[in-house]
C-alpha cells in the first residue's frame, strides 16, 4: 500500500523576498529572470545592501521541488520530501514548515552545516531574479534521503537545480532506479535557464534515459533543445518525455503526449511576483494527473493554482487556499 503519492527530491532554501529596480540589478550584474550560485560572503553583503537600498517583503521557505511538493500536498495528496538543511534555526523552520503542510520527512535531512539561503529580487514586471548560496543542501546525496516510501509512491519528482551537485545526481540516479524497479513514474523540471546554460551536463544525468513527465518553461525548452521555436522544442522533448508540459507564461500552456497537444489558455491576473509559480503548476498537475483528471482539466487547475500564485508575493499559497481554490474549481467543471 503506498504510503505517499509523490517522492520528491531537491534543494531546501529559505527564501529573503525584496522588491528591486532594474537599476539594482544592472548594479549588481544580475541576469534577470535566472538563478545565479554564490558563496556566503557575497549572499551576506548582497543582503546587507538590499536592506539598506531596496524594499524587504519578508521571509519564506522555499526550493523549487519543495514548492511543487507543498502544492501537491495542500491539494489533498501525500508526499515526501528528501532535502538536505543544516542543524540550525533556519533549517528547523524549514522543515516544520514542510511538516506543517502535510509533508512527510525524514530527521536524516539535518546535518551539520548552513541552510541555503536565496534572495528572491522581484522587478516592476514581476519578474524573479535569484541569488542563492546553496549552504549545506550543495552536498545533498543518498544519506539525507529515505528511499522507503519511494517503492510504494506512484510518482518521483526530480528538480533540475540539483544538476550543479554530482552527490545530488548520485541521489537522483539511485531514486531513479529504485522508481524503475518498482513502477513508480519519473516526472522532471528543468527548472531555470541558467541551468540549461551552465549545467547541460547534469541536467543530462537527471534525464538520463528519459522520464514519463517533463517540465519546463518556453526558454528553457528552446535554450535546451536548442530550437528557436516553441513547436520544434516540443517535438524533441516528446523524444524525451510521454508527457511534455511547456508553461507559456500568461498565454497557458502546451501540453502534449503520444496523442494529442493541447494549448490551455492563461488567465487574467495582475502579476506581482512570479517566484514558484512554475513550481505551483507543476504540484497542481501531478495532483490532477494523480487524481485521474484529464490533461486538459489537469492544465487548468494547474493554470488556476499558479495565477493565484503570481498574484503574491511569496513561492507559495497558504494551506487553506490550494483547498479552496481546488474545491471552486471542481464546483465550476461539475
């Protein structure tokens, strides 16, 4: 009998939001709309300076597999979470806060060492720039994580962060023979641009043979299949993948497999931030898809959750308001 509906691995962070002009990101030689990896020193003196200079919006538990996990619990399916935190404040609110919403962990996260932190610089257009120090969760590998629950899981889901860590690759390359072995379906996210940039090689090992699900947004489908149009993209990610989900920001959606593409129009909101709506969408779907919903039902509850993500400030909504938002939805569909 399984014991969660979802394994996911990835990065554990704690998200510092501020609200910055392009002027400060031209200073702080920032590409806009990336990740971009640092050290310690230069996070803290990145910290110091947005404090003194931009507009804080506060603190927030985040990485982008967490995010989707978060989302996909709140919903009303299982989940573990296999992370890596520090033995420190930061890394004990990190993890009640997973626990908090349903998440299953294990105490083998904690090990001594420093969260990972990342400040989330969020532009006029909403847009998310990230600079992360990854701490402790850079040398994530199979010790944090329980495999147990991942035998009897219908799905694993990868986070293509951990394509800059090759103990993280290690993890993911015994998860994902584990999944094989017992059935389970292999779902992954590109993640971020920069990843396709600088980390090609890792994001390979994730993929390794091909997944039954894949994630990603227009450019990093294009920049990772190096395409310069959204359809030829999808053509070589159906190679790759079953089912292929590329996020076209306010336009929807393109959702394919074997059978049929679909285009699922975006909704009208007014944006505020787009931190972790990729990763909202992504919970929302694999909730959808797990729960038998078709994938054009599965492509607008996704759509609905991350609209309403965008509209925030923050990677996620609280626990009360995925329930409420999916029990409107199915009001509207019934």
């Amino acid at each position: 009998m399984a014991t969660v509906d979802l394994f996911a691995i990835g990065n554990a962070l704690i998200d510092q939001e501020f609200k910055v002009s392009d002027d400060f990101l031209i200073q702080q030689n920032l590409q806009k709309g990336t990740m971009q990896l640092t050290d310690g020193e230069t996070q803290a003196n990145l910290y110091n300076n947005l404090k003194e200079t931009q507009i804080y919006k506060g603190q927030a538990s985040g990485g982008s597999a967490a995010n989707t996990t978060v989302a996909f619990s709140a919903l009303g399916s299982k989940a573990f979470y296999g992370c890596r935190v520090g033995n420190d404040e930061l890394g004990r609110i990190y993890l009640k806060g997973l626990n908090e919403a349903g998440i299953q962990t294990t105490e083998h996260s904690v090990s001594e060492g420093e969260t990972g932190t990342c400040m989330v610089l969020v532009s006029p257009d909403s847009e998310r720039t990230m600079h992360t120090y990854l701490g402790i969760t850079a040398e994530l590998s199979a010790n944090q994580i329980n495999f147990e629950p991942l035998k009897t899981a219908k799905w694993l889901y990868i986070e293509g962060y951990l394509s800059t860590s090759s103990s993280a690759c290690l993890a993911v390359k015994q998860a994902r023979q584990i999944a094989k072995a017992h059935g389970v379906k292999i779902a992954l996210t590109l993640s971020d641009p920069a990843m396709v940039q600088y980390a090609r090689q890792g994001l390979d090992e994730l993929l390794d043979d091909g997944v039954d699900l894949i994630f990603c947004n227009q450019q990093e489908a294009m920049m990772y299949t190096e395409t310069d149009s959204v359809e030829a993209a999808l053509a070589q990610l159906q190679l790759k993948s079953k089912y292929t989900v590329i996020t076209l920001s306010a336009e929807g959606a393109l959702i394919s497999d074997s059978e049929q593409t679909l285009k699922v129009p975006g909704r009208t909101v007014t944006a505020v931030d787009a931190n972790g709506a990729g990763d909202a969408f992504a919970g929302a779907f694999l909730y959808a898809l797990n729960a038998g919903l078709s994938l054009q039902m599965a492509a607008e509850l996704a759509i609905l959750i991350s609209s309403e993500v965008v509209s925030q400030f923050g990677p996620r909504l609280s626990v009360e308001s995925y329930a409420e938002l999916l029990n409107n939805f199915q009001k509207e569909c019934a």
